[in-house]
C-alpha cells in the first residue's frame, strides 16, 4: 500500500488517510464498492458508495501514473539519460501530463527537421544564436558552417537549420507547453466549418457549418455531435487560441536578449507554435476536450439509468403483457407473479372489422378470468394508445390497472441468446411481450439483462470511451441491484450477476443448483454451490434474500456474519429472532452500546435495528398508476397551449424528453424546464418523474414536439428557449447568431433516443 498515495487521496476527498487506508485494504483483499459502503462502516468511518468509488478510481489513477514513471525511468536509464535532477523531477511529478512534459525532450523521436540539421553540424550555431550574445551576428557565425557536403548550401539554410533546432527545443520545453496550455483552456476557440463540397451530405450538421464557441464554455454534446460530424468527414474542427496572444506569451521564455541573434530565436519561436507546439497542444486540447465531454456524457447516462432500474415496480402480479399492433396484431402474453409465461395469444383489436374487434375482446376478457390477472401492461410502441382505448372500454374493475410500459431495447431483448435460452420454442414477438409484461413487475431485473446502451437513457453514449462508459454503467447497476436485494430462489443469473462478489459464472453455478436440488432454504446453503467459496459467500450473502426461509434473517439485509449479535439481542430479551422483527417494543428496549465490540460498531448495529423493524425493504418508492390524457393519442390531436401529463424519458444537458402519449416524444429544452436558471435539467426532473408540460410547438412534417414546463411559457414561437443553432444550452451572449438549422430537434431526437421498440 502506497501511504503518498493514502495522503494524496485523503486530502483530495477531504477525508481521514485511515479511512482511504481502510478502503484500500479492503479494495485489495476482493471487496466490492456495495459491500464496503453496507458493511464495513466500522473500518472506513461510514464512506458512502460515492466516496469508496471515488478511492477506488484514484487508487487506479495513481497505479497507472506510477507505472508510466517507471517506465519512463527505465526508458532513460536504457539510454544512459538519466540524470540525478532528472530522476528526482520525474519523481516529484504528480501528473501524467507533467510527466510527459519532463519526458518530451529526451522522448525518442522521428527523423525530423531539427534532427537532420544536428546530422548536418548545425546544432553550435543553434547554441550561439540562443545565447543571444548582442555582439553576435548571425551570418558571421553561419558563415563557417557552410558547406555543400555536409548539405548545407549557403548562410541562409545554416541559420534555417539552427532555427529548426531551436524550434524543437521550444516545442519540447515543459514550461513553454504548460503555459500555452493554461491559454489554450482559457482563450481557445473551438471552430467547424463544413467539409468542402460536403453541404448536402452533411446536412444534419448544419448547425455546424460556420460554427465558434470558446473551448471553455462549450457543453459536452456540443462538441461530441461536431467530432462525429468531423469522424464522418462531413465538419473539419480546430480549436485554436488568438496567434498573437500565444506568441506573447512563449517568447519571453526565449527571447532573452537584443539584437540579430534575439531575432533569430523570435523567428524560431514563431516557427515553433506555428508548426510544432501549437498543432501539439491543440491535439492535446482534442483529446482532453473529449475526455471532459466523454465525463460529463458518461455522468448524465449514468443518472439516466439510475433512475430508470429504480423505477417503482408492481410487484408479483399476474399480469396480461401486450406488446401492440395493428397489421400483425396484439401479442399477448400472461405471467404469473414470478414472471412465468403461462399462455400466449395474438389478438386483432384495432381491425376494421366488428367482428375481429368482438373475437379481440372476448379472448382477452377470457384470459383475465382464467389467469386471474391483476395487471394490465401495454408497450408503448406502434398502436398503444388504439390498443389502450380498446382494453379501457372493456370496462375492467377498477382493481385492474391499465399500464403504459416504456418499450425501448424490448426487440433486442427478444433477439438476443438470454431470450432465445428461455424462450427457445417462442418466436421474437412472443419474448418481446414477456419483456414488457416483467419490466412492469420489477424494471430492474428486467432491464439487466440488456445493454445499457440501448434502453435510451443517454446522450451520445456510442461517442464516448467505451471502456469509461462500461465501467460507470456497470456500477450504477451493481450499485442498483444490491441496494434494492435479489430474491435468490427467483432471480435470474443475469440479475445475481450483479450480485456482490458474485459474477456470471456463480450466476450460472447457483441456478444451475436451484434448478437441481430445488429452492434455497437458508443462505447457509450458498456454500454448496459449486466454486461459492468464503470470499464469495461474505461479499454476496447480505445483498441476497430468500423469504419464507428457515432463518428470518434470511429476508432481511441483516449479513450473516451479524446473526450471532441479533440471537443475543432476542436472547437478552427471552424472545425469539421473529418475535423481535415483529414487535416494535421489544426493539425499542435494545440497548445499542452493549452490543458495541472491537469489530462491530453502532453504525453497523443501528443498520441492524433499521433492518429488523423493516426486513428487507424495498428501497424504491410505490408503484402509482398514470394515465395519458384521454383523446390525444397522436401529434395531429395536439394544439399549443394544451396542458398535459407526461413521463420523463431522457434527460440530457440540454433538457429532457418527455412522452405524453402521442408516439414521438418532446422535448422540454433546458430553458423552459423552469423559471429559474439552471446550469443542469437533473436538477429539475428525473427520468421516469411524472410532470406536466405545456405544448409551445407542433411541427408535424418534422414531427417535432416543444414543450415547457414554465408556469406561464410562451405558446407559438418558434421552440421558446431553444438555442438558434444546436440542440444544447442559449448560445453565449457574445456568439453571433446563426440560421436556425431546421432539424435540430428531429437530430437530438434520432442521436439521444433510439426508435421505441428498438
């Protein structure tokens, strides 16, 4: 364990170096982010997931910055370049920037300019001219490195070559590059232009044709949708601070002196950031500018998604599924309450004929009655709004809820092999409406099974680091599947998969058990499962639940290793463990500090105490039905100034999308969210939050919905509040306006959501 490390990061997240300590430790012995944060508060001080998240990235950040030192060390001392004041700055630095600055001029390089002058002598007149003696003059001195042999013709391509050595060494220096850097993050403008002859092609960028905004103020999706117009050669980008200012700002580093020879070193710093040191900062500035984007794309899909597996779920109903249409038909699935396909059907509801639409009605009110159904969840896609005016007039008493499911990534759900090994002997249509019969039952075990990157929660999440995004995405499930808990004896291995120390293939090893030796009877039974070993019991038994189980406990988020504490806890007040999680007054004669040990410390004790009086809650809020409004089921029914209910579909850094039942969302830019500035849509709404929006804008041949959720918004212009060139934030005051680009809202809609039922 690096104790540099410990410090550094303990001053950073403004915590005690026992702590990160404490969260190394455990970090490196197996544990997992959930299992810390729940049960290791003792050693760790209580940190919450955010911080043991952010240990853990600082532990991995600092580990690669200390293999790049070394391998930078070993580099040097292959070539015999290191040096003691080498070695003791590459060892003071604490960044892999600074690193790589301290390494630039000893970096092995390409045969280039600077290079082929060294091979040609010229390196002593380069050291006379940055001198910059005032006596010096530079055509007496080149004079004597003149030579058609060695390639060198005349005086002027002597002190060319010098010249070209000098601009290497500029380029090179760290502290020319630190400071354009610094110019760069605060005076660089980022500019598009369209490729030549590419207007046409390029057309869905347009907004981008003739395109400024400085590089510190531009949003992520902004320059995430101009390098994917650049990526498709349609845009050309550059970012690009004012020359004079850079030049202003290097040359004092080198221009020391007066005279003929200071000016041949000004001449070398010109050529230098024009040709050398501005194209490689502006190349660093593209990649950082995509890493921030890429962070800030990365953190809005994350939150997305986060609320989406935490929506409220229904819970174990027998639910009738439909996944809707009108040329193929409504398929129809029943479930039972653990999700069990029991029958499936395909009705015409919709048809033109009357007695199609009888047959239609007659089926499905045959199947409510035989399979006792409870709920009724239809897919939002094609035909829902048809096919729920249909179900509606069926008159079912009340005791029946009507859903609308959101339906995005059902398809490729119903493609995929998890789908096609359960459901073997049923086509795409069939697995498809099971989907959106469960996702109404439980959304979280029903979303893990599919690739985050298709639920349609994010904002140009195929434009950024894949492994970045993976790994985020895969901790804001994780951290979702184990703060809700997983039913052991029903969940699928997809779900247990995301269980604490667990993994797909003891996903597969403990259903493969329950589907042998039948359901589990205790969490002790874990350790018969093939290849469960004691790490792997320790790190996942808390977050898995089995009710109705031998030991009451079980159905709780009490760990195992803390039984012994509740047994002596019940036995102190002659009572049984079910007896104390029944009974209120008995806890609440618990005397937490006699319990408190070495290992075992209040904050565990007082979870203890929160678990008995309420095993194994449910952390999500309560399911409540919600309903569109009635007669306005398309874009024609919509008129501005109509106040409706709607879902939350998106929310991206320029505002959110919401479904009010007309098949096309809109859009509610970030401007009309509220009537308060606001530099975030999160901080307003949250995927799946219910609202009311105001219609301001239907365009029906681009099928664009602008919505508001101000009190008092304006009705008929043209999208109030949108910015005049790109879907993102008002564009700053001091940027000219641009042509309102026509497709804007139809680009957003097409580049952050997939087509539902995709």
């Amino acid at each position: 364990m690096n104790e540099t490390h410990i410090v550094k990061i303990a001053g950073e997240l403004k915590v005690q170096p026992r702590q990160v300590a404490a969260t190394a430790k455990l970090f490196a012995e197996g544990a997992t982010v959930p299992f810390i944060a729940r049960y290791r508060k003792e050693a760790t001080g209580s940190l919450d997931e955010v911080v043991v998240t952010s240990i853990r990235e600082r532990l991995l950040s600092l580990a690669e910055l200390d293999q790049r030192r070394d391998a930078i060390l070993k580099s040097l001392a292959e070539r015999n370049l290191l040096t003691d004041e080498l070695k003791n700055a590459i060892a003071k630095s604490e960044t892999l920037t600074g690193l790589e600055d301290i390494y630039q001029p000893y970096r092995p390089k390409r045969r280039t300019r600077a290079t082929i002058a060294k091979e040609r002598g010229l390196e002593p007149l380069a050291e006379i001219l940055f001198n910059q003696q005032s006596t010096a003059d530079p055509n007496a001195e080149a004079q004597a490195y003149v030579s058609a042999d060695a390639g060198v013709p005349d005086v002027a391509s002597a002190l060319a070559g010098a010249r070209d050595i000098l601009a290497e060494r500029i380029s090179d220096d760290a502290q020319a590059r630190a400071r354009l850097r610094g110019l760069f993050w605060s005076q660089a403008v980022v500019k598009s232009k369209v490729a030549f002859e590419k207007e046409e092609a390029a057309a869905k960028f347009k907004d981008y044709f003739d395109w400024s905004e400085p590089l510190a103020k531009i949003p992520s999706h902004r320059i995430l949708a101009i390098r994917r117009g650049e990526s498709e050669g349609l845009l050309m980008m550059r970012i690009q601070p004012p020359e004079e200012n850079a030049l202003r700002l290097i040359e004092p580093i080198f221009v020391t002196g007066r005279g003929p020879a200071a000016e041949q070193v000004r001449l070398a710093v010109e050529d230098s950031y024009k040709r050398l040191l501005g194209q490689a900062i502006e190349v660093e500035m593209r990649i950082e500018s995509k890493k921030r984007a890429d962070v800030e794309a990365i953190r809005v899909f994350s939150e997305n998604l986060r609320e989406l597996l935490l929506s409220s779920p229904l819970g174990r109903k027998n639910v009738l599924a439909i996944d809707p249409g009108f040329r193929t038909g409504c398929k129809i699935v029943c479930l039972d309450r653990q999700g069990k396909l029991l029958h499936n059907d395909v009705i015409y509801p919709t048809a033109s004929s009357a007695g199609q639409a009888r047959e239609a009605a007659e089926a499905l009110l045959g199947m409510i009655r035989r399979f006792q159904i409870e709920a009724i969840a239809i897919g939002n896609g094609t035909a829902s709004r048809e096919t729920e005016m249909f179900v509606k007039a069926l008159k079912l008493p009340a005791s029946i809820p009507v859903v609308m499911v959101n339906e995005s990534g059902a398809s490729i759900y119903s493609a995929s092999d998890v789908a096609r090994e359960e459901f073997p002997n049923h086509d795409l249509t069939v697995r498809g409406a099971v989907s959106i019969g469960r996702r109404l039952m439980d959304p979280l075990a029903e979303l893990v099974k599919l690739d985050p990157k298709s639920i349609g929660v994010g904002q140009y999440q195929h434009d950024v680091d894949p492994f970045d995004l993976k790994r985020s995405l895969d901790d804001v499930v994780m951290s979702c599947v184990n703060g809700v808990g997983v039913e052991l004896n029903t969940a699928s291995k997809q779900l247990l998969a995301y269980v604490s120390g667990l993994g797909p293939a003891l996903a597969e090893n403990i259903v493969a058990h329950r589907n042998e030796k039948g359901p589990f009877k205790s969490r002790a039974e874990l350790k018969h499962v093939p290849r469960l070993g004691p790490k792997a019991f320790e790190q996942a038994a808390g977050f898995l639940r089995i009710q109705d189980g031998e030991q009451p406990l079980d159905a709780s988020a009490v760990h195992p290793e803390s039984y012994p504490i509740v047994a002596q806890m019940a036995k102190d007040l002659t009572c049984s463990v079910s007896d104390l999680m029944r009974d209120a007054g008995r806890r609440q004669k618990i005397q937490l500090a006699t319990y408190v040990t070495q290992a075992v410390g209040l904050p565990t004790l007082t979870d203890i105490l929160t678990e008995l009086a309420k095993p194994g809650r449910d952390p999500r809020q309560q399911f409540e039905v919600f309903t569109f409004q009635a007669g306005v089921e398309k874009m024609e029914d919509l008129k501005p100034g109509m106040k409706l209910p709607g879902i939350v579909t998106n929310v991206t850094a320029f505002g959110a999308f919401v479904d009010i039942g007309v098949h096309q969302d809109g859009l509610v830019h970030i401007s009309q969210l509220c009537d308060r500035f606001i530099k975030d849509p999160a901080e307003v709404v949250k995927v799946q939050q219910k609202v009311m929006v105001t219609v301001t804008e239907v365009d029906l041949p681009r099928k664009r919905i602008a919505l508001s959720m101000k009190a008092a918004p304006t009705i008929g212009a043209t999208t109030a509040g949108k910015p005049s060139s790109a879907p993102g934030r008002s564009r700053p005051p001091t940027q000219p306006a641009k042509p309102q680009a026509a497709d804007w809202f139809t680009e957003a809609l097409s580049r952050n959501r997939p087509p539902k039922g995709s």
